[in-house]
C-alpha cells in the first residue's frame, strides 16, 4: 500500500532532522536569547556555505560506495595553486586563478580515483596517504605560514548579503549546487546508475555498468567540489592557511552530516536534501554550543559522538536489509 505525501514527509529523515534543528534553536534562546543576532545568522549561513560544498562532494561519493579521506588536502593544495597564481601573476582575474584551482582539486581527485579505482588500493588506507602527501606539499611551499589574499573582488563573494538581510548571496548558490546534484541523481541515468553501483556493484556489472569509472567519476567530482570548498574558506578568512582546512575536517563533519540524514557508508542509498539538513543540524549545534560557552573539547565530544551514533544506525539498517534481502532469496556481495 502506497504512503500518502504526507506520510512520507512525515517519516522522512529531513523531517526528524529539521525538528533537531528547531529543538537546538529553541534551548539556545532559552538559554541565551540575546545570541540571535543579524551578525549570528549569517555567520552560520556562511559556515553552511562551506561546509555545504564539501557535504555535496563526500555524500555523493558515500552514495557511490567511496570515501575520501583526503577531502580537506584537496582543498588545501588547490587553493594553494590558486595563492599561487595571484602571487606568480600580478594582476591576474581572481576568477582565471579560481578556474585553475578548481581544475587542481579535479586532478587531485583523479590521483584518488586511480589509486583506489584504477591499481585497486584500499581506498580509506591510499586517501589518508595522499591527505599527507598534499598536506605535506602545502606546508613545504609556505614554509606553513599564513598567507594574506589581498583581492577585494575575491573577498567580496562571501561578504555580500542580500539586501539588508543576513542571507549572503553565495548561500544561495551553495542551494542551488544541492538542487541540481539532486536532479542529476534522482532525475537521471548517472544517477541511478551511482546509487546502483554503491548498493550492489556485481549486479550493476551484469546490468552493463561500470562500477569502477563511476566511482573515479565520484572522486573527480569530490575533488572539484573540495576546491570549490577552499576557496570560500580562505574568501572568507581573506588569507591561505597550510593546516586551517585539515585541522577543520570537513570530510568528517560531511560524513556524519551524510549519515545522519540517511546515507549509508556502505553506499547505495540516501538524498543530497537530508544530508544537507543534517550539515545544517550540525553547525547549528556548534553555534549553540559556543554561544552557551562551553569548552572547544565538549564540542569534539559531541561532534564524536554525533558520528558513532549515526554509524549505530546505518550498521543496523544494513543489518536489517541483509536480513531482508536474505529471506527473499537475494544475496549480495559480502553477505556469504
């Protein structure tokens, strides 16, 4: 029997995750009511921004049945080429530089996408590699000191609001990002063929796919959107920081995001539109939990906490659907 609209709306994941949201507001301006600033808010809309980037790449990429470790280095070295390129060339456009950038992440996604796709290494064991080895290089290259981005055309893209209100334009773009990867993943071939090879890569193999250029597909598109990512970070830090984007770890916080808004780590199911709540959920939390001035290690321990319980539930879930699956007759990869 079919569910009604708003039935699904109901159960859905997107829903229990914005009630959180709501929840976590609410004790906030019990607590501290005089938080809810203009300033407030759109600090928070512009930490969605980047963060949201970075959610897009890795939750389509679990989705395909991969993991990127090295998200963050990939932000790290191609905002460094984009450093680079402004220092090496005076006068230079901000968005030529931006544009060799991006094309610095997609190679660097196709580093990973080789090792792990092309030579068949373990993908969690090559990516943390290759996080170093880029980590590595940028330190190397600046000495690991900051480095100032002196370009107001550059800082201005993450600056400017719309109208008087505390919405900056580029959260608008980061909307429209998430809108249309979920059209392409819903709405076309590619789509569904990534959701297909993430759940069952055999079955999509005998269905006439190809698992392994899917994936490499997946991780060029991480790293593309990572660069994106690095470049709003060191826009809105106004300078290039070596180990500012590793230290933050958005892969982790794109990861827990993805997973409490319904994707699972073994890939093959899950929407863009509720990971993208649960990045919401997430920095809402750390606003709240700075605002209530609690210490930075209670905040680690929440977002640690936040990861082990979204995986309990995605190992229960699979748990559940092997069961499932097993007592229709079907067998997936793994479960013999």
């Amino acid at each position: 029997m079919k569910q009604s609209i708003i039935r699904k709306i109901i159960n859905g994941k997107a829903t229990l995750l914005i009630i959180l949201i709501l929840i976590v507001l609410l004790i906030t301006y019990i607590r501290m009511p005089n938080s809810f600033t203009k300033g407030n808010a759109q600090q928070i809309l512009s930490n969605l921004c980047f963060y949201g980037m970075f959610g897009v790449g890795v939750a389509m990429l679990l989705m395909g049945g991969g993991f990127d470790f090295a998200t963050s280095a990939h932000a790290t070295i191609s905002t460094l080429v984009f450093y680079k390129i402004l220092q090496w060339i005076p006068g230079i456009p901000w968005g030529i530089a931006a544009i060799i950038s991006i094309i610095a992440g997609a190679l660097c996604g196709g580093v990973n996408a080789f090792l792990s796709q092309g030579i068949k290494l373990m993908p969690f064991i090559a990516t943390i590699g290759m996080s170093s080895v880029w980590s590595g290089l940028a330190q190397w290259a600046t000495r690991g000191q900051f480095k100032s981005i002196n370009n107001p055309g550059f800082s201005a893209i993450t600056a400017k609001c719309i109208g008087k209100t505390p919405i900056p334009w580029l959260f608008l773009f980061v909307i429209a990002v998430v809108v249309a990867y979920s059209v392409v993943l819903k709405w076309t071939r590619f789509g569904r063929s990534v959701l297909v090879c993430g759940g069952n890569p055999a079955a999509a193999r005998l269905a006439g796919l190809n698992p392994d250029k899917i994936k490499s597909i997946l991780y060029i598109n991480n790293g593309i959107l990572a660069a994106v990512g690095g470049l709003i970070w060191s826009s809105q830090q106004k300078m290039y920081n070596p180990t500012g984007l590793t230290s933050l770890m958005p892969e982790m916080t794109s990861l827990t995001a993805a997973m409490l808004g319904g994707v699972s780590f073994m890939g093959g199911s899950g929407t863009l539109g509720s990971a993208f709540m649960g990045i919401v959920l997430i920095t809402t939390l750390s606003y709240a939990l700075q605002t209530m001035q609690l210490p930075l290690w209670f905040t680690t321990l929440v977002n640690g906490l936040l990861l082990v319980i979204a995986l309990t539930i995605d190992s229960f879930a699979s748990k559940k659907i092997r069961k499932n699956m097993a007592t229709a007759g079907i067998v997936m990869p793994g479960m013999r």
